[in-house]
C-alpha cells in the first residue's frame, strides 16, 4: 500500500514544483502583469464614471501602468534575447529603456493634447545616444575579434614550432643514440678486445697484467653505461622493430611477476610519439615493480584513429597519489607532447593501480 501511495505522492509534488516554476516564468510574470494593469486602469475608469465624470483622471493611471508594464516587458525581452558578449547585453537594456523612453515622451506629448511637437528634441537625444552606444560596440565587437583572430593564429603558430622543435629534438636524440652505438661504444669494444689479447700475452709479468685487467674492467663498464645511456635516448629495437616488439622486449624484461602485453597497432605513430609511450611503459612497471613487486601487472598499446591509447594495470595495494611527485616525470613526459595521463588507484576491494595514457598520433 505505502509503495504505490509513494510514486503518486512524489508525482503530485512534481506537478506542484513545475507549476511554481512556471508562475515565476518571465512570459508568466508579464501575462499577470498585464493582466492586474488592465484590471486597474479598468477599475479607475469605473470610478470616474460613477463619480460624474469630468476631467478624466484615469489617462494618468493608464499612462503610469503603461510605463510600468513596458520597463517590464523590454528588460524581459532584453535580458531573454542570447548573447555571445556582456557588451551585447547591456546594448539590449539600452535599446530596451530607450523605447520605453521614447514612449513616454509621446504619450506626454498626445496626452497635452499634441500642438507643436516638442519631444523632437528628446527623442533625437535618445536615439544619438543609443546610436553612439551602438557604434562604441562595434568597434570594441571588431577590436575583441580582430584580437581572438591574432591570438587565435599565435596558439596555431606556437603548437607548429613546438610540435617542429619536438620533432627535431626526437631526430637529433637518435643521431646521438646512433653516433654512440655506431662510434664510441665500438671503439671501446675494439679496446676491450685488445687489452684481453695484452694480458693473455703478460702471463709472465703479474703486475702488468693486472693493470691491464683492470683497465679493460674500466671499459668493460664504460662500455655498459654507454649501452645505458644510449638505451634511456632511444632503445635500437624501438628504432628498428617499432613500438609494439619494443614494448614487447620491455615487458619480457620487467620485474614484474607476471606481467601480460596486448598490442593493436595497425601503424607506426610518429617518432616522437613512439619514443614517449615507450618510457610511459618503461616507468610505469618500474612503478609497479616498485610498490607491488608481487602483483600481476597487463599492458595494453591501442591505436583509435588519430590516438595512442596506454593502459598499465596491476592489482597490488594501490593507493598512488595522482598528483604526487612519484608520477610526476610520467605526467611531464605525456604533456610535452600534448598527451591526458588518468592515474586510478584504490585501496580498497577491488584495489590496484590504473595508469591510462592518450597521446595524439595526427599529422
């Protein structure tokens, strides 16, 4: 019984609410007042006729009630009409108490019983005035666009040169990962290998070979830290296989217990583009690996059209800061190439971490 009474109860009520909107509606409010106007000078016109006439004292009344009921009618038309600007707002309020001012003017003027007519004067002052306002606006109209269209075409021209000054940087990082590969790291190989063949042939003098052991030691590391280095620029199997195999090698080589990789990728993003998803994936399992070294961790690469989307899941304990300084350098890496990163961690049931990465992959 209570749960049928319930719907019909909570209808009624918003029936009710809707009929107290609509009686305080600007085209309501207007109709009533219309409606009490007409009322009262029809009232006051009653009046005089049956107090014996003579001066007819009402025109007064109808003429206060029609001052009142048109300020309300052009401010309800002014402040319905939509505008784009404040500027244009307060130019229909101008427009609108103009009309009304004229108004007043001429029924003064029919009122006195017309002769010469003195509201020329008024009105052109009006209408001068309103003119002016107008032409004010327009110009401030033309300035305000001329000026959006400028800052308009700067954002254009800053988003190119950035979006050129990333490519480049992309471009010149590879040579230097090459030029390193190519140039020093085999140099010190080549050495390596000669200072191997130098202590073979000093067996017979201990201490000779054993500054030679050390200093191949030293290139042996300088040669490893170069492998590093060269690796942080940009990883030869991502120049040379791609996002997907290099995600792929990245997520074999995670310290993640178990880790899963999905990759649908119908072509290769740009360069720089590549490069960023590559160190997104690369920190957020040094992440994972770091505050939930025991959970299960999937990656996910989607191109959708003109967007890269990046998902790295895991099921530890969860609890990240999204704004902490731990995914500080993630979020940093993603904004320099104009990329959104949401990071989703719970602790409670079910917990873990979610980092999604979009990034832009348009010409």
């Amino acid at each position: 019984m209570t749960t049928s009474a319930d719907p019909i109860r909570t209808t009624a009520e918003a029936e009710s609410g809707a009929r107290r909107v609509s009686l305080f509606d600007p085209g309501s409010g207007l109709a009533l007042h219309g409606t009490v106007a007409a009322l009262v000078g029809f009232l006051c016109a009653l009046l005089w006729g049956l107090t014996g006439g003579g001066y007819f004292w009402p025109i007064w009344i109808w003429f206060a009630a029609a001052v009142l009921l048109g300020l309300h009618a052009s401010l309800t038309w002014a402040f319905g009409v939509p505008v784009s600007h404040r500027r244009d707002r307060v130019l229909m309020v101008h427009a609108a108490l103009s009309v009304v001012l004229c108004g007043i003017f001429l029924a003064i003027w029919l009122i006195g019983g017309g002769g010469e007519f003195w509201p020329a004067v008024p009105l052109l002052s009006v209408v001068g005035i309103f003119g002016c306002d107008m032409v004010l606006n327009l110009i401030l109209d033309r300035d305000s666009g001329e000026r959006t269209e400028e800052l308009t075409q700067r954002v254009d021209v800053l988003t190119r040169t950035r979006q050129s000054a990333l490519e480049v940087q992309s471009a010149e990082l590879r040579r230097v990962e090459r030029d390193l590969h190519d140039g020093a790291q085999s140099r010190l190989v080549a050495l390596s290998m000669q200072l191997g063949r130098a202590e073979a042939r000093l067996g017979n003098d201990p201490e000779a070979a054993e500054l030679v052991r050390a200093a191949r030691a030293e290139a042996t590391a300088a040669i490893a830290e170069l492998r590093d280095l060269a690796r942080g620029i940009a990883p030869p199997i991502l120049v040379d296989r791609g996002l997907a195999e290099a995600t792929r090698s990245l997520v074999r080589r995670s310290a993640a217990t178990t880790t899963s990789f999905d990759a649908e990728l119908g072509r290769r993003p740009p360069p720089v583009i590549e490069v960023a998803a590559y160190f997104v994936v690369a920190e957020a399992l040094t992440n994972a690996a770091k505050h939930a070294p025991e959970a299960p961790v999937s990656v996910s690469l989607k191109l959708k059209g003109d967007v890269l989307e990046i998902v790295v899941r895991d099921d530890g304990p969860g609890g990240a800061d999204p704004a902490g300084s731990g995914l500080a350098g993630l979020r940093h890496r993603v904004e320099a190439v104009d990329g959104t990163l949401t990071v989703t961690s719970r602790r409670t049931e079910p917990s873990g971490t979610t980092i999604e990465v979009e990034l832009p992959c348009g010409s």
